[in-house]
C-alpha cells in the first residue's frame, strides 16, 4: 500500500509574531486586478467639471439683492451687540474685538451680577486682568476697582482683604488707598474708612493730595470737623513751602462741600500773611466769581491792586479786574478800572523821573 503524501500547511504570521501577516499570493494572479483598480482611480481622480448655472439679469440682481439684505443683517446684529449686549455670547464677541477695554469688562461683569451670579462675574475680572495688555496700566486699574467693589458688596472680610492684597501689589498702592476710600464712602462703612484715613495719614504723610482727598471724603461725609482737622494735620505733617498750597486748595473743597465764609476766611487769612501772591489772589478770585459773589471778588481786586507790587503783578491783576467788569460790571465800572491803571502807569513814570 502506498504512502499518501502529506503537505504541511506553511504557517502565517500575524500580528502577534512579527507584526502584520504574510501575503501568500503572489502578485501576478492579482495583475489584471490591480491595473483595473489604477484605471478606476485615474478616473476618479480626474476634475469633475463643474455645470456652471448661468443667470439672466433679473436672476443676478435678485442674487445681488439678498446678499445685501444678509449683509445688512449680519452689520445690524453687530451694531445691536455693540450698543445693547444682552448676553455671555454677545460679550464675548466685544471682549474679542475689544480686548483691553476696561468698560466692556465691566459691563459684562454687571451683566452677572445683574443675575446674581456672582461667582461668574468674578471670573470675568480675573479673566479680563489676565487678558488686557501690561502696558494699559488704567484699564487694569479700573477692573481691580470694579472687582473690589464686588468683594465689598458680595464678597466676605477675607475674600476683600485678599483682592486688596492683590490689588497692592499689582498696583501703585496709592492708588489702591484711594480707591477703597472712595468704596468705603459710598457704602457707608464708617469705622473701616476713619481706620484707612488712619493709614494713608501714616503712610503718604508728604503727600499733600492724601490730606485733600481725605478731607474731601469727610466733608461729602457730612463730617466738616474731621475733615478741618485733616487740615491742622497735614500743616504740621507737610513742610512750610506747601502751607500756602495746602490751605488755598483746602479752601477750595471748604467752599464747595463745606462752608463758603469759612472758606472766604483762610483766603484773607493767607492773603494778610502774603499779598503779593498773585496765585492765591487770582484762585481766591476766581473761586467767587464761581460761587456769584461778584461784588466780593471785585473788592478783592480792589484791594490787590492798591499794592505797589512788580509791573508784571499789577498787569496780571488788572487784567482779572478788567474781565471782570467787562463781564459783570457796567461802563462806568469799567472806566474805574481804567482810572486806576492809568493811575498806576502814572506813579510808575513819576518814580523814574525821580531816579
């Protein structure tokens, strides 16, 4: 009986061995296959030529019509979004377009807020702190100002004094005091402003702006002693050149928030101590013709120019007292100023000839 030859399969490999499987066919039998598959793909691959769908007048200028109309709408709705957003998608279209405006920040955090979401609208300014340019000093200053307003209004103790702290040192921290000055004030919180005032004293104790921004807070404040008080403060605080500064520009925001008389009253006060400062008499002046006590501000002219001052000084305050006339006075008014000018250059030429 013969042997029946046996043929042993050839194993195949696959992925598990050497990576991919054997391919046991040779080539040639797929030949026809292939060259048919090259020919499909070459036709395949071929451009399609487009039908080109040609239009009539009427047709193109309808086409024309209706992309005016959509573009009309697209500028429409931009316009709307500018003017009125309305909405987390409309503002973060304009933060896009408008990356460093401090303005449209804030409006979006007020748009929270508006929905008391806090939290969301804390997340837009440190977003918009992290996204406006270093160099734009102002705007980052004005969203630090909106964010501890909200941590003064929602916000807790800790959540306040951390964003001050921040706020510090990212900050000039002048500008930071000052700022939650002004916070302190419009919410009322009396004992956590006297206790700021405090420190700005202490801390900008050359700065004369401090002592007049202090004051200032207090005389909106109702609180016209303390706000004096600043003043004595600041006098024995500031050296002797900035007293005449200190007291005229005082008297300037004595006038406005606090009383005129006293104000009028530290005006003759520095101006007994020195007449011949043309700049006070010209703010103190001023500071009457803007509260309507014309005739006040004329006799104050009156009495500068009877001085013997410098040319110059005489001329500056002839000039106010000419204005003035010219503007509230009457003719015969303004002849007396003339009288007295001509009267002046008369004296001057005199004493020449007398050299």
């Amino acid at each position: 009986m013969s042997k029946k030859t046996v043929h042993k399969k050839k194993p195949i490999l696959t992925n598990e061995g050497i990576g991919f499987e054997w391919d046991v066919t040779p080539n040639y039998f797929n030949k026809n296959n292939s060259e048919s598959e090259d020919s499909d793909k070459s036709e395949d691959n071929e451009p399609k030529k487009k039908k080109v769908r040609k239009l009539n007048v009427s047709q193109r200028r309808e086409e024309q019509k209706q992309e005016e109309l959509r573009l009309r709408k697209v500028e429409e709705e931009l316009t709307q979004i500018e003017t009125n957003p309305q909405n987390a998608d409309h503002f973060d279209r304009l933060v896009l377009s408008n990356p460093n405006s401090s303005f449209i920040w804030i409006k979006y955090m007020a748009c929270h807020l508006q929905a008391t979401e806090v939290e969301k609208a804390r997340a837009i300014a440190k977003r918009a702190l992290s996204i406006i340019d270093t160099r734009e000093e102002q705007e980052k200053l004005n969203i630090w100002t909106a964010l501890l307003n909200l941590e003064n209004l929602y916000g807790t103790k800790e959540s306040f004094k951390q964003t001050m702290d921040e706020a510090l040192r990212s900050n000039d921290e002048y500008q930071i005091y000052i700022k939650i000055l002004d916070i302190f004030a419009e919410s009322n919180k009396l004992k956590e402003l006297e206790e700021l005032i405090t420190k700005i004293n202490r801390k900008f104790r050359d700065s004369l702006d401090a002592y007049l921004h202090c004051a200032t807070v207090y005389f909106k404040l109702n609180k016209s002693g303390k706000a004096r008080f600043i003043l004595q403060k600041a006098l024995s605080n500031l050296p002797t050149k900035l007293h005449v500064t200190m007291i005229s520009r005082f008297a300037l925001v004595e006038n406005s928030d606090g009383s005129p008389e006293e104000a009028q009253t530290l005006f003759e006060h520095v101006l007994t101590s020195y007449p011949s400062r043309i700049d006070v008499w010209s703010i103190y002046v001023d500071m009457l013709i803007k509260s309507n006590r014309i005739d006040l501000a004329r006799h104050a002219l009156e009495r500068a120019t009877i001085q013997k001052l410098a040319p110059k000084k005489m001329k500056s305050l002839f000039n106010k007292w000419m204005m003035l006339e010219g503007k509230y006075g009457t003719s015969e008014s303004v002849d007396k100023v003339k009288e007295c000018m001509n009267n002046y250059v008369d004296l001057i030429l005199k004493n020449k000839k007398q050299c």
